[in-house]
C-alpha cells in the first residue's frame, strides 16, 4: 500500500471525467495500521506536505496519528500547532487539527495509567486545576 500511494502521488492518475485521483482513502487506510514502515511513511508525507511537494492535506494528515498511536510525532505535532498559530493566539484548522491530537494522546496516556481516577473529563485536561479543583476555562 506504500509503494501504491508512494506511486500515486509520483505519477498522478486522472478518472474518467479527467480529474486526479485522491489519495487520501489509501492514506486513511494506512493511517490504521500501526507499525513503524506506515508511520515513517506518514512522517515523509508529512515531510512533503510542509515543502509543497505534494497536495497532501496537512491537516488531514495531522489528524492521520493518531490512528498511529505513536509518541515520536508528538514534538512534530507541537511545532505544527506553534507555526500555525500566530502572536495574538489565533489559530488555523492546522494548528487545531495538531492539538486535538496532542489532546487525545494525553487523554489516553491518563486513562492507561496506573493511577487515574476520573470524576469528570475535565479532570485530566491542562485547564484543570487540582487544588482548586476547577477548570481554567469555565471557573466551575
């Protein structure tokens, strides 16, 4: 399946009504299968994305690792999110697409260790605060 989309985004093919073929199915797919060949692979699309070299959807392919499950991306997410989020703090679909995922990994980090103990979701956000015992961003 690498080598097909590897092909594919090399040597684009056309449908019937003259349009490129996507990739983004057999990327999709790829994403789903976790070992180290289709992550490194996703990594190099990544790579390819950020050079312009392909028309491969960032923000598709960020949100790609997390069917991964691999923490290496993790520092590569957060630079991600940092280019894509400007000096007042705004945000592009990019940047929020890499922090949903940063999300998710912590979320499950907490829920597979040892000693988690869940009252609420908000119990193991970064905007919880355990000795005040509220959230950071709505006060309750």
């Amino acid at each position: 399946m690498i080598y097909k989309t590897n092909d594919r985004l090399d040597n684009p093919e056309l449908d019937k009504y003259g349009r490129e073929i996507d990739t983004i199915y057999a990327i999709g797919t790829l994403s789903q299968i976790q070992d180290q060949r289709s992550f490194n692979f996703m990594v190099e699309l990544l790579d390819r994305s950020e050079d312009d070299e392909y028309l491969v959807d960032r923000e598709f392919l960020c949100g790609c690792f997390y069917n991964q499950h691999n923490l290496e991306i993790v520092p590569r997410l957060k630079a991600i999110a940092e280019e894509h989020t400007d000096a007042s703090g705004g945000s592009d679909h990019i940047a929020a697409e890499a922090e949903c995922v940063l999300a998710h990994f912590k979320i499950d980090q907490a829920l597979e260790s040892e000693y988690w103990i869940i009252h609420g979701f908000c119990h193991i956000c970064d905007n919880y605060d355990p000795v005040e015992s509220i959230c950071g961003i709505s006060d309750e």
